[in-house]
C-alpha cells in the first residue's frame, strides 16, 4: 500500500477536533489541548494523549471515543499513546473553547493561578481570595468560592453574589 | 511539536529503569509510593456519601480519585519495572497485606472529620515535598514525570487541608479539641515518612529519591506554621515513632480495608467488566 493513500496529519487532526469531551461536549479534544501529538510510524498512526488529571475517570472513554472516530474514517492501523510530560495544563485551552465554556456556563480558567500548595494561606492572611472570577452568567465579579472541588475533576464550585446563581470554574493547573 | 518529541525520548531512555542491581530495591520504593495513595484513596473514599455537606462530600471523593490515579501511575511503572506481567491492578488486588508497603499513617480508621482532616495535611505536607523534589531532581525521567503530573493536584489537596486544618483548629472549643485530639492520635505516625531504611538509602544514593531526613526539617517547618496559625499544640517531633509499614508489619486496620477493596477478585478471580 502506497503512503500516499494514507490520510494526511492535517486531516487527523481535523477529525479530532470533532471530537467533544464526553463530560463538557461543547469543547472538543483538541481545544481542551489534550491530543499531543499525532504522526505515523511507519503506517501505523500514532496519537498521543495526555490525562487532564490523573484519575479522571474520563480518560479512558475519551481514548475510546477517539478510536471510533478514526475507525469511522477509515483509519485502520492506529495506536494511543498516553504521554505524561509535560503535564496538561489549562493554558492549553484554547481561546474559541474559552469562549464556549462561558457560553455552556463554565467560567473558563484564569491562567496563572494554579495553586503552588500555598495558595489558601496567602488567601487566608490576605483576608480574601486573590482569584476574581466572572459570573459566566451575568458578568458581574461579585463571586466567591463554595468549594476548591466541584462536579468533575477539573472544576471548582463557585457561587454569583449578585444573581445568586452557583456554576462551574474550570480550575487552573 | 519539537519540545515535546525530546520529552518524550528523555521519558523513553531512562536508563535508572534498565539498571538491573538497582531493580528490587526500586520496585519496593514504588510499591510505598502506590500503595500510600493507594490506601489513602481508599480511607478517603469511604465518605462518599456521607460527608457533612455536599461540597466537603465532593471535595474528599475528588482527593481520592487523584489519589487512585497516582497509585495506577505508581503501581503501573512498579510492574512495568518487575517485568513478570503484573500490572497495577495486579498489584493492589492480588496482593496480600504482608506484601502491602504503605506507612501506616494512611491505613489507621478515617475517624471524624478532625482525623480524617488532620492526616490528609501532615500527609500532603508531606507528599507536597516529597513530589517537588521528584519532579526537579529525580534522576528517573519516568518518575519525575509521574511526580510532576501529580503534584498539580496534590497543591489543591494540601491547599484545602491546611485551610480546614486552620479553620477547625480556631473554630469552637468542639472544633479545637477534635483537631487537637487528632493532632495527637496521628502524630506518633509521622516519624515513619522520614525514617529511611535500606531502601531509601539506595534509591537516595541512586539521585531517584531525596534523602528523607532533609525533607523533615521543611515539613516540621510548614506543619508548625499551619498549626501555630490553627492555634493547635504541635507535639515533640523527636517523640515516640510507630515503624514498620514500609516493611509490610501492619496495623490490624490494613487487612480490613483489603477484605473489602480485594473482595471481588478473591471470590471471582479475573473478573473484569
């Protein structure tokens, strides 16, 4: 079989970009920026993926779903590889999936403000928390946080003060 | 993506991996690694369902679900290492309670909320360390990896224990107590997480681990600051150590938590769904 019948990098990549993330579905893998790498040893298609967090339960049905994509188009040869390092970040997230996850009702990521293990002592000798995040309801920044863990992994509960409304902050790490 | 091509070949060839004289030795020291947030995990799971509200409910099944997901990276590269076929549920269902290495700080009853609160912070304290080291220092690519990944979420745990921590201890006089009642119960088992033995020392003179005694000074250091802020007594760091975990001497908690998490696989060996 001739290389060249072989769909393109490019065109993989489009194809994951279609696929959403089981838990948030209007973002897809490749905005979350958990699809590392994709490239072909040989024939056999190589795509690597990286955990968001290490025990999301998740991982495996996103791995999963990223498989049938492919088959579906006809990709026959093919292997995940979970990649580790670096490890996935929120400042992977791109700017568009911002955007949808505020429109969803997530309060996107404020990048730079993942928690160092020291985090909620500078909060509590400070008096407030440092982080001010937008209702991705009404705007308004008169928020406050209900819990540092929230309905999967990657989210904080937080609460708007003004329209009284909880939501989701998708957390930095 | 070039940066990440030469990660993944550093990660690839780690030579601390195919270091046959080292192997033993690494496969025990990854096992204590595994098999403390292994049964941590599973201590701290136990309260799903029945925390005293919702969001401390979700915050404590959060913490152990990146717990169980460090034991399967841990357990995973200790039968990667082993080479006999073993995988990382292999080794915590099909391991009996002498094999287990976890201190015995993380397998003692969750208690109340105090105990289960003040364990998870001289533990994260703890880990906290133990993982920033791994991540900038250790001389195996694939544990520093690992550490790295997980450091990320531990930050949040020991973020939330220390402010609980401060918040019970300088709560009511109820609040006080319990944590100081707690403070007490736990603390003739932190002695274990720096006692080095045989180990240790190998995997320390290898470049893999710290040296544990260095890591004390930091801990005692952030423990004290935590608790002073909490307005608690910390106890005499050189008092009286309960030793043996690491080695597989067990309290009588352990073989309880393992009659329930190995239940299915002895009763129905190889089961899987």
């Amino acid at each position: 079989m001739s290389t060249t019948l072989l769909p393109t990098i490019d065109e993989v990549w489009s194809w994951l970009a279609e696929v959403p993330d089981p838990e948030i579905p209007v973002v897809s893998v490749t905005e979350l920026g958990i699809v590392r790498d994709v490239r072909y040893e040989d024939e056999m298609l190589v795509v690597a993926v990286t955990p968001t967090y290490s025990g999301c339960p998740a991982t495996a049905v996103i791995d999963l779903m990223i498989e049938n994509k492919l088959r579906e188009m006809g990709v026959a040869d093919m292997r995940l590889e979970r990649r580790l390092s670096p490890p996935w970040t929120t400042d992977w997230v791109t700017k568009v999936a911002r955007e949808k996850l505020k429109a969803f009702g997530i309060a996107p990521p404020i990048d730079g403000t993942a928690s160092d293990g020291m985090s909620a002592k500078a909060a509590r000798l400070s008096g407030q928390n440092s982080l001010s995040v937008a209702c991705p309801r009404c705007g308004s920044i008169h928020t406050e946080r209900i819990s540092q863990f929230g309905s999967t992994p990657c989210k904080a509960a937080w609460r708007c003060k003004d329209c009284l409304e909880p939501f989701d902050y998708f957390k930095c790490i | 993506m070039p940066e990440v091509e030469t990660t993944a070949d550093v990660v690839a060839n780690d030579p601390i991996m195919t270091d046959a004289a080292l192997r033993p030795a690494f496969f025990e020291w990854l096992c204590r690694l595994g098999d403390n947030t292994l049964i941590l995990g599973h201590r701290t799971s136990e309260w799903c369902g029945h925390g005293p509200v919702l969001e401390e409910d979700i915050a404590l099944a959060n913490t152990a679900l990146d717990l169980i997901g460090h034991t399967q990276m841990w357990l995973g590269l200790a039968g990667e290492l082993e080479g006999e076929g073993r995988d990382a549920d292999t080794l915590a269902y099909l391991r009996d309670v002498m094999k287990f290495r976890n201190i015995l700080l993380v397998e003692l009853p969750k208690g109340d909320m105090a105990v289960t609160m003040m364990r998870e912070f001289l533990f994260d304290a703890y880990h906290h360390l133990l993982l920033t080291w791994l991540s900038s220092n250790s001389s195996s690519p694939r544990v520093a990896e690992i550490a790295a990944k997980a450091l990320k979420e531990v930050s949040y745990h020991l973020d939330r224990a220390s402010d609980i921590v401060v918040r019970l201890g300088d709560g009511t006089a109820e609040s006080h107590r319990r944590m100081q009642d707690a403070l007490e119960l736990l603390w003739p088992y932190t002695g274990e997480m720096f006692k080095a033995d045989e180990v240790d020392e190998r995997l320390s003179d290898a470049g893999v681990a710290p040296d544990l005694a260095h890591l004390r000074g930091a801990w005692e250091s952030n423990a004290r600051d935590i608790l002073e802020e909490a307005t608690l007594t910390m106890p005499d760091p050189a008092g009286y150590a309960h030793l043996g975990g690491k080695q597989g001497r067990h309290t009588e908690h352990l073989g309880f938590i393992l009659a329930e998490m190995q239940f299915l696989q002895r009763a129905y060996p190889g089961a899987s769904w």
